[in-house]
C-alpha cells in the first residue's frame, strides 16, 4: 500500500478494520518494512494486529494462573510447558509449550532461536562453556546488545528465583535498523557454563505480553552448581577481582575483571578489551623485539595518523610503574568522525616492546579516567 501510493491515515484505518489479518512480523520482515520506506506508525499498527489474536484467549485460560506466578515471586515452569530442549552447551535445559512458540536451531552460531505463534515474540538461547559470574553478567550482556546497537541500554537488573536457582533478570532497550525493541532475559553462570535466555519484541508490545514471556522464560531448568567463590589470595593481592593476562613470557597486565572485559583480538600479539559499562577500550600490542626507547612516543604517534593525520601529543612523561620504566602518553584523535582521548603506557626492554593503550570518547574521559590509569598500572614485567 505504501508503494501504491497510498497515505498513512488511509492504510492505518484498512489495518484497524480488517477482520483478519496474517502479517509476516519477524525481525527480518520489519527491516524489510522500514527499508521500504513504512512508516513507524503503520509498522506498530501492523505488529499490534497480530498481537490480538490471542489476548483474549489467554487471559480466559491462563490468566489466573499467570497472575499468581507474577504476583507470588515464585517462579516455576508452567504446566503447559511440555516439549524439552537441551541447552547446546551446559547442563541446561528449557521446556516450553509447543503450541505457542516453535524452535529452529541455528548449527552455525550454535544457538537455539524461538518465535511466538499467533503473537510478534521472539526468543533466543545462547550459552557457552565458560562459566561467567553473575556479577560481571550485566556488563557481559550489555557488550552484546552493543554490538547491534550501540546506544543500547540497561533498564532494569534483579535476581530471581526460578525453579530452585537464581537467576539474574535483565531488560535492556535495543534499536535495530531504527526499529526500537526491549529485550528481556534470564541470566546464569555457573560450574557447567554460562546461558542467555532473552526474548524481545516492540516495547508497546513487551507491555502487553510481559506475562507470556516470562512464563517462556520460567521453562528454565539449571541442573549445574554455582561457581565457586574465587580462593583467597588469587590474583593480585588476593583481590577476587583481578584476573591474569600474560602478555608474553616475560610481562602481564592485571586487570579487574568486573570493569573490564577481553574480547577476541584473532592477531598474534594483541588484545583487545572493553569496558563492561561500554564506552571504554584498551589495547594491548606485544612484540619480542625491543626498540630504543626514546623513539616509543614517535612511533606511538606515526600510528595514531595512520587512523588520523592531526592526531596529537598533549602530554608526554617518563613514569616507573612496578619497579618498570615506560613512557607515558595522552593523546588525541578523531576516528571515524569521534573525538577520542587516549591514554598510554610505552615499554621496551627485556620483555620486548609492549604499548598498552586506554581508550574513550573526549567527553566521557572524567568518567572512565581512574578505571582507565588503574588499567594501565597493572602492567608488570616479571623478573
């Protein structure tokens, strides 16, 4: 209708009135949509048509039963939730209820993704054999709705009980293709692994349909144990925080890893991290040949214009950092149309050359300025 010409009053009222409708609503389908030039407003009419399908329906057969496992805090799976999947890794698993929502497996990334039948919902479980804990959970999760939407945010954060075990639950707001989405999920690292169970929709729909998803997520069964609270002593200075990254055989960098979060580098040599709240990074550059020192501020700065011809030294001083001499840089540069700051640690000698590099937007740096130093200081060179 929108390519045929027709106004957005006009194809709202055909929406509103007819008696049936079928509309393809997944993720992929409303791209399509907003690609093609619908507009918001008929997208939201066209998702809450297939969205009253089954209000009424549901609320005269499940809505008492619904309304007691909201209100009560007990979360259990529901009755109805009789077809059983395994997790692909961890001991976990989900029931579900196979009249209102259909599995496909997806081989390639290794998740199991659902959609709502009759309603626009949407389900996916993703989970990996490393145990993360649940404090560093939040940040984990937000760093993924970041890698669709970088403005995504974290709205809500509680532990739940579901059925014996706790859970973390978290609601995040996702914009995808200029589409708005709230996701909503349950969270969970221990001795077999780590599951993201999460579902999302439309934030208008997500209003109306939050006891439906949360009864798909009640089908979450844990059978491992919770990860075990870190030895005393481990790390440095036996805080339970930090963790141990060997940069060589020689040098490692400490870092606290409920601030901070590795991601894969795939290069020899380097490592990458980012922030758990986002917005901050750090690289790692390793190489077993040492240069001369005093020409580590020229070489820093001849790569940084490589990504920007103006970049520029605003500060420069020699630093001794664990008993080790580096040189210390702050500099900046406008990549990709963002002004950033950088803050740097410049080493060679006997562990090789080592550049440890702390970045972030020029107007967060009061924000992430102590995590970013406190980074940098736990460069150490081992004797």
């Amino acid at each position: 209708m929108t390519k045929a010409g027709l106004g957005e009053q006009t194809i709202l009222v055909a929406i509103q009135k007819a008696r049936s409708t079928a509309f393809d609503t997944s993720p992929q389908a409303l791209v399509a949509l907003k690609n093609a030039g619908v507009s918001d407003a008929v997208i939201n009419a066209i998702l809450a048509s297939g969205d009253k399908r089954q209000v009424q329906q549901d609320d005269a057969t499940n809505g008492s039963a619904k309304v007691a496992n909201q209100d009560s805090g007990v979360h259990r799976k529901a009755a109805s939730a009789t077809k059983q999947v395994s997790a692909p890794v961890g001991n976990f698993t989900l029931w579900f209820d196979p009249a209102k929502w259909t599995m496909r497996k997806d081989a390639a990334k290794g998740e199991l993704t659902f959609t709502n039948n009759g309603r626009n919902l949407y389900a996916r479980m993703i989970t990996e054999g490393i145990g993360i804990p649940k404090e560093t959970l939040p940040g984990v999760a937000l760093i993924n709705a970041q890698q669709v939407d970088p403005n995504a945010k974290l709205v809500s954060q509680q532990k739940r009980m579901v059925n014996g075990h706790e859970v973390l639950v978290l609601q995040m707001d996702v914009t995808s293709a200029q589409i708005p989405f709230r996701f909503y999920g349950y969270y969970y690292g221990g001795t077999s692994g780590t599951i993201q169970l999460v579902t999302y929709t439309t934030p208008q729909l997500f209003e109306r349909n939050y006891a439906a998803l949360t009864d798909f997520l009640d089908g979450l069964v844990i059978s491992d144990q919770p990860l075990p609270p870190p030895p005393p002593g481990s790390g440095n200075g036996g805080a339970s925080g930090t963790a141990v990254l060997p940069v060589n055989d020689k040098a490692e960098v400490r870092y606290d890893r409920a601030k901070w979060r590795e991601a894969k580098s795939g290069e020899p040599g380097r490592f990458r991290f980012r922030h758990l709240k986002g917005d901050a990074y750090a690289l790692i550059i390793a190489e077993r040949i040492a240069v001369d020192p005093d020409a580590l501020p020229e070489i820093a700065i001849h790569n940084a214009r490589k990504a920007d011809p103006d970049a520029h030294i605003t500060l420069k001083e020699k630093r001794t950092v664990n008993g080790v001499d580096v040189c210390f840089l702050k500099f900046e540069a406008v990549v990709s149309g963002v002004p950033l700051t950088y803050y740097g640690y410049y080493y060679a000698g006997g562990a090789g050359t080592i550049q440890i590099l702390t970045y972030t937007g020029q107007s967060l740096v009061q924000e992430y300025e102590a995590d970013m130093l406190e980074f940098l200081n736990g460069f150490h060179v081992n004797p």
